[in-house]
C-alpha cells in the first residue's frame, strides 16, 4: 500500500494539488503552487519523518509567508503524512 501512495504522491499533477490548496484555503500564485508540489514529489522521506520537517518549512516560509507556511505544513501533515506513513 505504501508504494502506491508514493507513487500517487510522484504522478500528482498541479491541478489536484489546486484542489487541495482550495480545501485548505491556501492561496499561492501558480509558480509557488509548483515549486511545493515539486518539493512534496522529491522529499517524500523528510515528510514522513519529522527530523526533517524544518527543512521542509524553511524552504515554504522562503516562497511563502510564516501564515502560508503553517497553513502549508497542516496540509502536509494531515494529508500528504498519512499516506507515507501506512
């Protein structure tokens, strides 16, 4: 099960991640859209471990605001986390 979710995770186009930015009211301009869409494909260990996760934040607060940031790491945390950590 996990494979698939990693592989859902890599084959995620930026239309369905809109979806989600939508559903947690996160609103970022569509080059910041892909820039953390990418980041999520290519750092799916440090999401599923929290040693990591300041990585991760410093790279969102860089293209974002601290407010956009902690909106993005909720998403991370309650939907991209729990498919890596089946």
């Amino acid at each position: 099960m996990r494979n698939q979710n990693n592989e859902y995770i890599s084959r995620l186009k930026l239309d369905d991640f809109q979806v989600l930015l939508e559903e947690f009211d996160i609103e970022l301009n569509q080059t910041t859209q892909q820039s953390i869409l990418n980041m999520i494909k290519n750092n799916q260990y440090a999401l599923a471990h929290e040693q990591y996760h300041f990585v991760l934040e410093n790279y969102i607060k860089k293209l974002t605001s601290e407010f956009t940031c902690q909106k993005i790491l909720i998403l991370l945390n309650s939907y991209f986390k729990p498919l890596l950590n089946v």
